[in-house]
C-alpha cells in the first residue's frame, strides 16, 4: 500500500508516466418498447422489460496526473486481449516514453505469461521492458485511481440502457475525448501519513507513531 502512495506522490514524469489500469463488464441491454411521450423537462420513462445484447468488456486505461484516459472495449477479458491492451499501452498512447509505471491489481491474465501468450517471447520481452508494474494488494483495489475514473465513466456515460457495440463505443468516444480535452485530472489526497493513522493496528510499532 505504502509503495503506491509513494508512487502517486510523485511529480509527474514525462519519459516515466504513471499509468492506472482497471478493467470493468457492461451488459448490452436494449429496448423492447418505445420510451413514454414526456414534458419537456421532466426525465423520460421507460419499459421495465429489455433485451441482452450480450456482454463487453471495458479496458481503463488513465494517466492521473496528466487528465488522459482511454478506454477499450473488447468483447472478452483474457490473456490475449490484456496483451493487446498493453502493447497498445507502450506504442500508442506513450511511444517516447523510457517506461511507463503501471498500477493494477492482481487479476491473474496481468502477467508478463499474457504478453509470451500472446505474441512470442521476443515481442514479450520488448513490450514488459517498457513496462514497470506496480500491484495493488489483495482486497485493496481502492488504491487504484483507475476505479476512481471508472466509477465516473459509469455514471456520466453508461447509466442508461445502451443497445450494442456501435452505440457504447460512440458513447465511450465522445466521453473520452470531452474529459480529455479539459485535461480533467484526478486528485489523490489519500498520503502515507493517514493510512498510518487509519491502518495503524497492522504497522509495526516502531511506525505507529
């Protein structure tokens, strides 16, 4: 936990930025019946019944320091497509960087494995030296600034019912790019010094005060 927050203390670093990585599931849920005619002002109503589309999986990518974020969706979440996430990761969004920090938690397709799986060992080897990982512990994914930014996609962008692909990567798109464009940033005040005193019954007592 310590190393995280020392982490996200740091200042900004152009060749080494900071990177938070989530993941998350939406349904595709469509509508069976027309919405109800309302006021203007007044939120439109809608059936209770709807149809599944299916399911797609959300990739969070966010740089936390710098107001960046990008999301992929993908139509599963295995070792192969958190491969793809990552070369995508070093070669798109941050080609002139030395390495990037990436914060994630320990889901078991985030692994160096994935990336051999995935594309050879050579290839691997490339993508993971341009790759520092950094895990969140066990039942503390709290830590990750990549929930933070999930939590406001979800509620900004996909609290409705949203019928397929095209739609939710429109959606994801437009959302994307107006957070992006403000440079909206997320500020983390959570410091060593308060999870100290929050956490204080598990540190040593040399570390307590």
């Amino acid at each position: 936990m310590e190393h995280i927050l020392w982490l996200y203390a740091q200042p900004d670093d152009f060749l080494h930025p900071l990177v938070c990585f989530d993941e998350k599931s939406i349904q595709l849920l469509a509508q069976t019946r027309k919405y109800l005619g309302c006021k203007p002002g007044k939120v439109a109503q809608q059936d209770h019944e709807y149809k599944r589309n299916g399911t797609r999986n959300l990739f969070m990518l966010v740089a936390p320091k710098r107001g960046e974020r990008n999301v992929i969706v993908t139509q599963r979440r295995t070792r192969v497509d958190f491969a793809c996430v990552m070369r995508y990761l070093v070669d798109v969004m941050y080609p002139e960087a030395e390495y990037i920090n990436l914060v994630m938690d320990n889901l078991n397709t985030h692994h160096y494995n994935s990336l051999v799986e995935a594309f050879g060992k050579q290839e691997a080897d490339r993508i993971i030296g341009r790759l520092r990982f950094h895990f969140t512990p066990k039942h503390a994914s709290w830590l990750n600034m990549a929930e933070v930014e999930l939590s406001v996609m979800s509620a900004q962008c996909l609290s409705r019912r949203i019928a397929d692909e095209w739609m939710l990567r429109t959606e994801l798109a437009l959302w994307e790019d107006a957070r992006n464009l403000k440079k909206l940033q997320i500020h983390w005040k959570f410091t060593t010094d308060e999870a100290r005193k929050v956490f204080k019954q598990y540190y040593p007592t040399s570390l307590k005060s």
